[in-house]
C-alpha cells in the first residue's frame, strides 16, 4: 500500500512539472535561403489583428505569445490559423504551434529556435471570413 502512494505521488509530481521545450524552428530549416519577395494583402477590409506581445529579439528557449484581436463584432476562428516560416522553400510550422493556439493568439511557453533573424508569417481568419496577418521578425541570440 505504501508503494502504491509513493507511485502516485511521483505520478503527480511529473503531471505537476512544466513541459519541456517544443522546437520551433530547426537548425536545418534555418540554414534553408531566405524567401525571395514579401506577401502582399489588398482590399480594405477590417480583418483580425496579429501583435507580438514579447520582444522581437530575445534568447532561447523563450516564451512565443501572440496576440489576436477581431474587429467589428466578431471572433478569430481558432482553425484558421496558418504560421510559416519564410525560407526557400517555405516550411510550414502551423503543426507545431496548433497546440497553443487559441481565439486570443498563442502561447507557446519555451519555443526553440536557433540563433539568427527569423521571419514568420501568421496568418488567421475571422468569423465574418475576413483575413488579418502579419510577419514577425525574430532575432534570437545565443
């Protein structure tokens, strides 16, 4: 019975430590060339905000939030989400960050990326079908 207790209890103990580290980016996906040209939005339209709420040059891991705000009465649909790494080819991390999305941004604690300036593109819809996105810059140090 003893044993059974101290087996819970290490149990709960490992539910109760933070989670480790999620890579964002790799160190190959780094090393790829840089997208060539920029994304353009048109049209006027009152789409979703996207702000980066930490600073844009910071060491990992660090702390990745995000911030979304919708416009004129509707909601950010959370499935709409799309991040992408700007490289040649583009590398699509949405898979990555999918777990710490919800309709007020992304917080993704201890995101890894290698040192060097890193581009992101975020891209969210919302209810009404409107597109909002944004390109964060990120420059991380060792």
């Amino acid at each position: 019975m003893r044993l059974t207790s101290m087996a819970l209890a290490a149990g709960l103990l490992l539910v109760a430590t933070p989670s480790r580290a999620a890579t964002l980016i790799t160190e190959a996906e780094a090393a790829l060339p840089a997208a060539a040209g920029g994304v353009t939005m048109r049209g006027i339209t009152r789409g979703p905000t996207v702000k980066l709420v930490n600073p844009a040059e910071t060491k990992s891991p660090f702390d990745l939030k995000v911030k979304f705000e919708a416009h004129g009465g509707s909601a950010i649909e959370p499935g709409s989400v799309k991040v992408v790494y700007l490289k040649s080819p583009i590398v699509d991390i949405t898979d990555r960050v999918k777990p710490f999305v919800s309709p007020g941004g992304i917080d993704m604690a201890k995101a890894e990326i290698p040192a060097g300036r890193h581009a992101i593109r975020i891209d969210v819809k919302d209810t009404e079908g409107r597109a909002g996105s944004t390109t964060l810059d990120l420059t991380v140090t060792k």
